[in-house]
C-alpha cells in the first residue's frame, strides 16, 4: 500500500510540476464546459436492458498534462443495470455526481509544445454517489443509491484553428462501491467476494460509452489553453535587455549575417506575437521598393525550443509577405529561434 501511495504522489508530482512553466494557469484560466450523451449496461449481462445518459461536465485546467473534472450525469431507464426490478420507476432513473482527475497522456509522455494535439487521449478516474429517484424495494426505500468509482479514457478530436472546441468519445467503467441492503440480492460491494456463486465483481460493474462535446473558455494569455514557457527569472534577464540600444542587440545576434556597411531595419514583435504592428509597418515603408533584402527571425529564449522556431519563422514570413507586397525583392530568409540567452523577439531586415 506504502508503494503505492508513493507512486501516486509521484505521478501526480509530475503531471503538475509545469504549472510554473506556462502562462494561462490562473484560476479563471483554463475552464472548459462539455455535454455528453450516450448509453451504459451491466457487464455481466449483455443482453439486460441497456440504459441511457446523458451529462454535463465543469472542467478546470491545472497544468497541460492535469485537470480536474465535476460531472453530472442522468440516466434512464436503467435500473436493471445493477441487475435488479424496481417498482414505480420513472423516465429518470438516477443521478450522479462524480469528481474526476484527468491525465493528458499526450502531454505527459510527448511534451506540450504550447497547443493542444489534433488527436489527444486523457486517461479518467474519479468518485462520486450515484441516487437513484425509483421505490427501490416493497418499502420504498430507495436501496439502490451508492457511492460509485469510475475509470476511463477519453479519446479527444480538437477542432478549429484555436482549438476551442473538443468532440469527445469516452468510454468507461463504473464500480459499485457500496453493498445493497436489499436482502434478496445475495453480494457485496465491487471489491469484495460474492455469496452463491454470483459473478461478483461483473455483477457490480457497468460498462458505459458516451459521445460528448466541450468548449474551452478564453485564458488570460489569449488563447484557449496553456501558452508558452515564462520562467521569473528569464522575465527578469528580458526586461533588462529591452533596455538596452537595439543597436547593441544587433551586433551579439547577427553579427555573422550582416554585412560590413549594410543597413539593418529591426522589426520588432510583441511577446508570443507574429503580427506586424503600426511601428513595425512604418519602418518596413521606409525600404526602398527597388531594394534587395535578406531576413534573420529570432525568439526570446522564454519557451519551448521547438515552439520558438517555428514562432521565429512565422515572424519572417509575415516580413516578408509585407515587404513583397511592396515590391521589394527578398533574397535569403533565415528563422534562427532562440540565439542565446539574449536573444529577442525581433527580426532583421538587411538590405544588400
């Protein structure tokens, strides 16, 4: 038991040691809303009466690879699920209330590289009370309502350019944690052996599959999810450079790519960003339209490093995209990421 207390702790250390890693993990960041519906049966008997669900799900994201997940979940007509006939059964059924820990497999095994995946897969499990709303039993009591486990996976599809929406498939267990007081139902709970011979342990489960859709709310980074690395102490080391001449950025980044005498216009870009700003706009007029010119993009070593090549290069391409527009010839682009540890969100135009 001591084992596995340990590894607990050390999975869950793991899946939320990024939170100091990546901006949009304030409280009202990374909340997302998801119905889902679908159908569950008694895994013990395929050929009982199968059941309907349906459920609305509050998720919070704590870190890309941890959430946390409320649920609640209806079902109908499905009292023999649990493999027993009750009297004055209604169209609901039941209700239950469940609270989830959610792991992103993707992301704890692959890395997050500042957006969600196309295709994700999180790996569910939670408790909660499951109360049915039909006369359980001669008396009426309701026997039936108990305290509930569930695992499952869900398979994610993220869809739209900023990912804001997620079409789910989940399938999932759920085990009976309480033992019925209905002395004609001869077995215990999920995690105990049965009398008579009952297939305790299938008795006591439900196999459930739903089909569910989810929005995640806007962050305070602007996105809909976590965004990039912003370590404190980088943050620091950056302010003190955005100080410094532009001039003297230039000479320790390009050095080796600008030539003796050449005229250099620096672009400079907001945190994250690869659009033009007004600034940058009014200083890319300012080349002549005849001229010729080479492109170096580079990205503050904030981040992950796959991330800030590929924002580097977004940056070049949206210089030169404008430039071209304005009839000026570009000659060579280079995206160069992060070139050391003061290197800024910047890009250089060279003209040749």
């Amino acid at each position: 038991m001591k084992k596995i207390t340990l590894t607990l702790v050390a999975m869950f250390s793991m899946a939320t040691m990024s939170t100091a890693q990546y901006s949009g993990h304030k409280f009202f960041d990374n909340w997302s809303i998801g119905v889902e519906g679908g159908t569950s049966t008694n895994l013990h008997d395929w050929d009982t009466p199968n059941g309907g669900v349906a459920g609305i799900n509050l998720t919070k994201g704590i870190t890309p690879v941890l959430s946390l997940e409320f649920q609640l979940q209806a079902g109908f007509s499905d009292d023999k699920n649990w493999n027993w006939s009750g009297s004055n059964k209604t169209v609901l059924d039941n209700l239950t209330v469940m609270g989830n820990t959610k792991v992103n497999l993707m992301n704890w095994f692959g890395g997050y590289n500042g957006a969600p995946r196309l295709f994700e897969i999180q790996a569910r499990g939670g408790i909660g009370y499951t109360r049915f709303l039909f006369g359980g039993n001669s008396n009426g009591d309701n026997d039936k309502s108990r305290a509930v486990f569930k695992f499952g996976l869900d398979f994610d599809f993220n869809l739209g350019k900023e990912k804001a929406w997620t079409i789910s498939l989940r399938p999932a267990v759920i085990l009976k944690a309480s033992r019925d007081n209905d002395p004609a139902v001869d077995y215990k709970g999920a995690f105990t052996y049965c009398e008579d011979n009952n297939p305790s342990y299938l008795d006591n489960c439900l196999g459930q599959i739903t089909a569910g859709v989810t929005y995640h709310f806007k962050t305070s980074n602007g996105t809909h999810h976590f965004a990039e690395v912003q370590p404190v102490e980088v943050t620091k080391v950056v302010e003190k450079i955005v100080d410094r001449p532009v001039e003297k950025v230039v000479e320790k980044v390009v050095e080796k790519v600008v030539e003796k005498g050449a005229a250099v216009t620096v672009v400079e870009f907001a945190q994250n960003k690869d659009k033009l700003t007004d600034t940058a706009k009014a200083k890319l007029n300012a080349i002549s339209k005849d001229a010729t010119v080479c492109i170096d993009g580079y990205a503050s070593p904030e981040g992950n490093k796959a991330y800030n090549q590929k924002l580097s290069q977004r940056r070049c391409d949206a210089v030169k995209s404008y430039l071209q527009g304005r009839g000026v010839k570009v000659a060579d682009v280079t995206a160069h990421g992060v070139a050391g540890p003061e290197s800024q969100r910047v890009v250089y135009v060279t003209i040749k």
